[in-house]
C-alpha cells in the first residue's frame, strides 16, 4: 500500500466520490468523470496538483454560473455525511480550492461557500485570494466568524488570518501590519474549543516573528485570564522563547543568575547518519528560592554549503528548588527524515538555559 500523500488520490476514491456525486447529479456519466480525471498527466501530478487537477475536473461537470455550482457542492456535502463519509480527510481539500478557483469573483456567494465547506473540510487556503484581493472587506467577514457558534467556523477566522500560514501563499500586508487580525483573536482568546485556541497561539507566533513588541503586550494583558489562555500566550510565544527575547523571558521570570551548569558531555563525539547523539550536563538552583528553568539545546547543523544553521530543541521547563542538582541526559536523532538533509563534517552542539546559550561543542557527522 503506498504511502505517498499523492495517492490519496486512488482509483478507489474517485470510484466512490463519483459514486456520491451521481447522487446529488443524477446525468452524472460516473465513467467519463473518471476519464477526465486520469488523464495522460495524472500520474506525474503531486499532492497539490491533484487536488487543483480535481476540483478543474470538477468544475466541467458543475454549472459554470459559481452560485449554483456551491450550491450543488453544499448538496454534495451533505450526501458525503450521509454516506458517512468522515470530515476534515485531505482529500476532500480540492472543494475548498474549487472556491478559491472560481469563487474570487463573487463575494458573497464565495463567503457563504466557505462557512459551509469548512465545517467539513478545512477552507484555511482557500480564504487568503480573498483577503488578498478583498482586504478590508474579508476581515471584517472573518472578524463576523470568529463568533461563530461552529468551531470549525471560528477556527477559520484565525487560521486563515494567520500572517505566515505554512505551505500557503503569504499576506503581506498582514505581516507589515498584523493591527487587523487582533480583533478576531481577541474574541478568540477564551474560546472553549483547543482546536481553535492552538490556531490563535499560531497565529501569535506568526505576529511575534515580525512584530515582537506586540505579541509581548499581549502576553502582558492576557496573562492570568485562564488556564487556556496562558497556554495560548506560551505557545504563542514559542519563537520568542526559543530566540532568547529579553523581554518575554523577563515576563516569564526565566534568569539565569546562579544556576549552575557544568559537566557538558558528548558521550558520541563522531556520530553516523542514522544513529544518535547521546550527551549530558549537569544543572543546579544556587538561589535562595525556587526558580523557574527553561532548558534547550541548539544543533548548529552543517548546511550543504558548509555554513553551520541552528535549530533549538526544548528539553524542559519546570520549578527547581533552592540548591536542587540534576543530571539531564538527551538523544538527538540523525535518521534521515523528508524534511531535512543531513551533511557529513564538523556539527555543533550547545545548552541553553533561560534563553542564554551557555556552551558550544562540536562533533563529527559521518555517512
């Protein structure tokens, strides 16, 4: 069975949603829709270029006026849940680009689209073409969701809005100014669905990578509303941290003043790709009181044109005692993984405590 994303995009599945679709189309030539949809390109097409490649398909065999081709899909939508299709599969990500495709158009009815077809399947991409092309106009409709009785629904309103959404076309006037997206996380802050708190958090550390301050004044105002929203600003504040910002690990109470660290290891100094490395320190709360510590490390990965790129790693945050002392031991993986090449050479490897990179060492990397 293969396990490449694209192939969610079988036989079998076209086999059934056609099945679905001859339901809500009764003059439906199932067999033709299979034909157009593999056709001499399709098996050279990746994930995303299936799923536009369907929603094209898709489109010759709905009414060509997009008014009544949502309404044909809202039909569908409802057919797919009696035919217990489940909601939110990948799959089903080519009806959210069937309205990002030929609803930008049409406004209202592309509005009223998405609000129905994300409660089954996610219209985060879909909503950016609007919010570009639209502006002020789509805010204010994403503003109007994030009170949404549907969590799926509010969760757009951020999602959506977010200034750095991965693997989506970027808003740049959202990353220039993100003043526009803080209403709807306002209303979002005490949302009781995680599903959507997680969204606004992200959509904080999207802000906070370009405009820290006011991620920071957030932080502030927000914190001691509630458990959840705590959780929130943390994760939100997630790059913050990881950066080492004075100000949020000020706000955190994260110094590092008599902590002691000492005894860093590496306990495998050359390390072959696919194998770990083991190392250790040891830490202690020389302060009079309990304190608050946040340990990371940092891998200085040797880049394929020799340059050194770091990423940071938390190990753990938690209260130590006066005096307490511990042994912290951590393996990091170098089995090749999609989304990072590993280079043979010198790597390095450093500690960081409350955000102050306290030691570098190095060690070899080998094939």
């Amino acid at each position: 069975m293969s396990t490449l994303l694209k192939d969610l995009y079988s036989p079998a599945f076209y086999k059934s949603f056609t099945n679905v679709l001859a339901q809500v189309l009764p003059d439906l030539s199932k067999q033709l829709f299979i034909n157009t949809v593999f056709d001499e390109t399709f098996g050279d097409k990746e994930l995303k270029d299936r799923m536009r490649h369907t929603a094209q398909v898709l489109h010759q065999f709905l009414p060509k006026n997009f008014a009544q081709a949502a309404k044909v899909i809202q039909q569908l939508i409802i057919q797919l849940r009696n035919n217990n299709i489940k909601e939110s599969s990948l799959e089903y990500m080519f009806l959210p680009d069937y309205i990002e495709t030929y609803g930008l158009n049409d406004f209202d009815s592309a509005v009223k689209a998405m609000e129905f077809v994300t409660q089954f399947t996610s219209c985060e991409f879909a909503v950016r073409p609007f919010i570009l092309k639209y502006g002020d106009r789509m805010l204010q409709q994403m503003l109007a969701w994030s009170l949404h009785e549907n969590d799926k629904v509010r969760r757009l309103a951020s999602e959506g809005a977010r200034p750095r959404l991965p693997w989506a076309m970027a808003i740049p006037a959202l990353k220039k100014d993100p003043t526009p997206v803080l209403p709807i996380l306002e209303n979002l802050k005490n949302d009781p669905s995680e599903f959507v708190r997680r969204s606004v958090a992200n959509n904080l550390n999207d802000i906070a990578k370009d405009h820290p301050d006011i991620v920071i004044d957030i932080a502030k105002k927000w914190k001691g509303i509630g458990k959840e929203t705590d959780a929130i600003i943390k994760h939100g504040c997630r790059t913050l941290l990881k950066q080492g910002h004075a100000a949020i690990l000020k706000h955190y109470g994260l110094q590092s003043e008599n902590i002691a660290f000492n005894e860093f290891t590496i306990a495998t100094p050359k390390v072959a790709v696919g194998q770990s490395l083991v190392f250790s320190f040891f830490i202690e709360n020389n302060n009079n009181t309990f304190q608050v510590i946040r340990l990371e490390y940092a891998v200085y990965y040797k880049r394929q044109n020799g340059q050194l790129s770091k990423k940071v790693f938390k190990i753990s945050e938690r209260q130590y005692q006066s005096n307490e002392k511990a042994i912290v031991q951590r393996r990091q993986s170098f089995k090749p993984i999609t989304t990072r090449k590993f280079y043979a050479g010198q790597h390095q490897l450093s500690i960081i405590i409350n955000g102050e990179e306290k030691e570098i060492k190095t060690f070899e990397l080998e094939n």
